[in-house]
C-alpha cells in the first residue's frame, strides 16, 4: 500500500538563488575537469613517446593548465560572490514567492498555490536530491522542485517525508 503525501511549504526567492548557485557548481567541476583530465595525458605523452622527464613535461604544460584554473576560479569566486549579494539583498526585503500546497499519492505529485496548479507523473522525475537545507526533486538537468527543510516540524518529518518520495521515483 502506497501511501499519500500532503506538504504544505512556503518558497522564498532566496531558494531559487540556492539552486542557481548549486547548478553552477555542478557545471563548474564538470569544466575544471577536462582539462586536468587533457593535462595528464598531455605530459604522459611527454614522457612516454617522446623521451622527456617529467619535470620537462611540467614546464611545458603547467603555464596553460595553471592558467586554466586560475581563470576557473576566478569565475567561479565572481559568481558566488554575486549569488552571496543577492541573498544578502533578498533578506533585506520580503522576498516570499507564496506558499505552496504538495500532494503526491501512487499517480504522481500535484503542486498547488492560490494562483496556479501543476501535476507530475512520477517517471517525470530524475532523482531526489538532499542538501543541508533543501530537498531537490529534480525533473530535469535544469529544473526541481526547491523544498526548504525549514518547512518541516522535525527532522523525522523530514526523513519519512523524503523516504516517501525515493519510494515512488523509480530509480
């Protein structure tokens, strides 16, 4: 017996900041990846085909890589630093976007607010994703459902209420 979920949350501007700095960082490790990836099997071939120490392997390719990451960096600091300013501003106002009504049962999860209603089979989701202060129902590589711990009682509100929903998504 599968049993049904109600949830009532409340979403702030502040958690879609969260997630679009979330989605950064995931992109983020995926570009400073390739290319260390490129920069060992870039000094391997130094010193496997053509005879080279690896230090002399280093002194050629070390400038760009270093480079790459500097730059990487660089911009990843820039855009945390403007995620940071916007939730400092967003905290100075009201920023809440409306409360939020969540039911799912065995068809799927159907989401409500005084203005529009929005329904999910459960094959539209990827994945359930938990943080320190979120739960992230992914339905797709850009877009979840945002649920504010905050919006629960207790933590074991919390863990039945995510155990509940790994039960349904069929992964």
């Amino acid at each position: 017996m599968n049993p049904k979920i109600n949830h009532t949350f409340k979403i702030e501007s502040n958690d879609y900041i969260f997630y679009n700095f979330y989605l950064q960082r995931r992109q983020w490790y995926i570009l400073l990846s390739l290319p260390t990836i490129l920069f060992i099997s870039i000094n391997i071939k130094i010193i496997v085909f053509e005879n080279n120490s690896f230090l002399n392997s280093l002194s050629i390719t070390s400038p760009l890589f270093l480079l790459w990451i500097s730059l990487n960096l660089l911009s990843f600091l820039s855009k945390y630093l403007q995620m940071k300013y916007k939730y400092r501003k967003g905290n100075s106002r009201n920023n809440n976007l409306g409360i939020f009504f969540l039911e799912a049962d065995i068809n799927g999860i159907k989401i409500e607010n005084e203005n529009s209603s929005i329904s999910y089979s459960w094959d539209a989701f990827l994945d359930l994703i938990e943080t320190k202060n979120y739960i992230l129902l992914r339905t797709s590589q850009i877009s979840s459902i945002i649920i504010n711990k905050k919006s629960f009682k207790n933590s074991e509100e919390i863990s039945i209420f995510r155990d509940n929903i790994k039960m349904f998504i069929k992964k």
